[in-house]
C-alpha cells in the first residue's frame, strides 16, 4: 500500500461512519470501472484534505442554495 493511500485511510477513520461509507463505495467504483483512467494528481489530492478539513473545522463552509442562485442571477449564468 502506498504512503498516500495510508494517509488517506487514517484520514477516513476519523469521519462519521456514513462518509466512510460513501468513500468505500466510491473506492469500489473506482475498482470495478474503468474510471481508473481519472485520478486526482496529489497536489489535488492534497487540496480535497485542505478544504475538507477547513470545512470540518469551520475555517470555511459550502455556498447555501440562495447564496449560489443570487450568484447565478448576478453573473447571468
């Protein structure tokens, strides 16, 4: 097993039982399908932590419904 992907199971141990859940799922996906084709380079990998970790400890948070219409209305997307 490489060093990034014990990262990323240590990692997965410290979420709520749900979100490793959908990250075996996904890692089954990625398994069984021919999606194997499309990886995240590490620098990606490494942002993905980044901004999970921000959101977990409230540093940042996702765009609500309203605040990503208003944003649509304005830049008339």
């Amino acid at each position: 097993m490489t060093k990034l992907l014990e990262e990323a199971i240590h990692a997965l141990r410290n979420l709520p039982d749900d979100e490793q859940d959908a990250a075996a799922d996904a890692l089954f996906v990625y398994i069984s399908s021919d999606e194997r084709q499309y990886q995240l380079r590490p620098d990606q990998v490494a942002e993905v932590h980044r901004i999970r970790r921000a959101l977990r400890d409230g540093t940042t948070r996702l765009a609500t419904t309203a605040e990503v219409s208003a944003l649509r209305k304005k830049s008339r997307l």
